[in-house]
C-alpha cells in the first residue's frame, strides 16, 4: 500500500496510511480489526442471535472495547446455498442497526451488501463503508457506489453464493487469477467515477474456492501488493479452517488465529472477524515481531 490518501484529508500528519471514511479517518498505518455483525436470521455460525436491535447493539459495543475500528452489518447471507433475499427485506433488516450504531455508538459501520438501494441507503444513514463480495457488479451497484462517496471493499469470487462451491476450479495459479480479476475490475470501477483512494481490494477466501485454493491464496497473499491498496481479508470460522483440523464452527478460534497472523506478515490491512478481542491480541503480537517493537496501545479501545 503506497498512498491511500484523499487530497480531502490532508490535514492528517500520518495521511499517506489514512482512509477517509465518512466522517470518520481511519489509520491504516498499523492492522485494523473489523467485527462482524449479522442480522440475518440465517447466518450460518451465529444465525439469529442478533436480530433485535438490542442485542446488536450490545454486540457491537462489546466489539467496539475489545478493539475493533469498524463494525461490518450484512443482512443478506452470503453462506454457500443461502436463499437471496429482496433488497426491502435486506433494508429493513439492516437500517435500523446501521442508524443505532451511528447515533448511539458513533461507530464506524461498513454495510455489506451487493444491492444499490441498500449502498445508496447506507450513505444517508451515516455508514463509513461499503463492503461488496460481489465487488459491485450488481446492476446499479456501482454508481449507487460513487454516489455514496464511500470507500468499497472489491472482494474476488467464483460464481454466485448458491452455486460457488459446487466445482471450484482455476486455470493458473489462484493468486494470479484472484490478482487479474481484482486489477480489471478496478480499472472498471475507476472508468466509472469510483476514485482509486476509496478502493480496499479482498481476495475473497471461501468464495468458490476449495480448501487448498484458500491455503495457497493465504500462502502468495503477498502478490495482492502490487496493487498498493489496502487488504482486507476475510477467513473468521471458515470451512478452511474447519476441513484442515477437522473442528465444527465454534471450535476454529485457534486456527483463525494463525492465519491472522499469517495475513498480517502478508501485508493484510483490515482482519473481518467474529472473534475481535482474540483477533486483536493476535494481530498486536504479529504486528509487534514486524515492527521489532511494541507499542501497547495499537488497537486497543479503538474506535478509530
Ligand atoms: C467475507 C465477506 C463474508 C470476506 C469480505 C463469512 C460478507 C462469510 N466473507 N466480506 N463476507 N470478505 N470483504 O464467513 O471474506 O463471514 S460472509
């Protein structure tokens, strides 16, 4: 990641490592935490838990002091052979939290969502970001995007969540294929008014992917460099994870841990996950071997 800075934000004495999100700066200078919050009723490790808004905001809360930088809210289930849902259905499961985490919490909220009502919806509510595993190809989803004035998360996949891992299968080495798609469909987003500062690129583990595609892709993860945009990546409880050590969802915290650290000596910028105190701690420690240094409060009591 070179320079990431929006002529915007200046003012900042670190910018070149400063993503303007809305009205909040994050600094990207060291690895940040994303905590995952799902309001769908069918999400697949903690489906139904946070569906009132109560217990959203709790959630959230609790994510916010163990460290996270920002609070990612999907309503629709992205989990390989989930149901779609409308775009009202996903609207209304995901407004009322995205405005009580702004009001209440002051947080910064990334929604996830492919569908231009609910992008265009995120941005009057007061969301921060907009992340996309279907890198905004969606019909509408891209310039629902640049009207935002957001930054997007552009995350890779092969084919659609109901179909994607039925036969995985890639020409060339994955890293090269994942490296391609991200660099055409960048250029896609830029051709079409999504300034390049505003752009997070993710490989997409999980998305039509078998288990040793996720492992090489972690393995050359340094290849997505190139690109110089911030990394986010996404490997919290996933089948991975489960199929290399033979643990059901609620069992993968120590595996998840090693490939965070793993992501974090490859360059990952943002970690999406369930876990973020233990992410956290994970996080601090590899950062600190690279660093060849520890400075205690990275991420800590961090909203932003
Ligand atoms: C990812 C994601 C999911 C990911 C990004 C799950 C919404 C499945 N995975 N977004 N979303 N990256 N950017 O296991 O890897 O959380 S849903």
């Amino acid at each position: 990641m070179k320079s990431i800075q929006d002529a915007s934000s200046t003012q900042s004495p670190a910018n070149a490592f400063h993503l303007r999100c809305g009205r909040h700066l994050l600094d990207l200078s060291f690895p940040r935490v994303m905590g995952i919050l799902n309001v769908t009723p069918d999400s697949f490790s903690d489906g139904g838990q946070h569906v009132a808004l109560d217990d959203a905001l709790r959630h959230a809360e609790r994510m916010l002091a163990e460290g996270a930088a920002i609070i990612d809210v999907g309503g629709e289930s992205t989990r390989p052979g989930a149901e779609p849902v409308s775009s009202q259905q996903e609207l209304d499961r995901v407004a009322p939290v995205v405005e009580a985490l702004v009001r209440e919490l002051d947080a910064l909220v990334s929604v996830d969502t492919s569908c231009p009502e609910v992008i265009r919806e995120a941005g009057e509510l007061g969301a921060g970001m907009i992340n996309d595993v279907r890198a905004l190809e969606r019909e509408g989803a891209l310039l629902a995007a640049v009207g935002s004035g957001l930054p997007v998360c552009l995350m890779h996949r092969q084919g659609e969540p109901q179909n994607m891992q039925q036969a995985p299968a890639y020409q060339r080495p994955i890293e090269e294929e994942v490296a391609d798609y991200l660099v055409r469909r960048i250029a896609e987003c830029e051709a079409s008014g999504l300034r390049r500062n505003r752009i997070i690129i993710d490989p997409g583990f999980g998305f039509g992917k078998t288990v040793e595609h996720n492992l090489r892709l972690l393995k050359y993860m340094e290849t997505l460099q190139a690109l110089e945009l911030p990394v986010l990546v996404g490997m919290s409880r996933k089948s991975m994870i489960g199929k290399v050590l033979g643990r059901p969802i609620e069992e993968r915290l120590a595996g998840g841990l090693a490939l965070t650290a793993m992501a974090v000596e490859r360059g990952a910028n943002i970690l999406r996950v369930h876990d973020v105190g233990d992410t956290v701690d994970a996080v601090n420690m590899a950062w600190a071997v690279l660093q060849e240094g520890c400075e205690p409060s990275l991420n800590k009591e961090s909203n932003v």
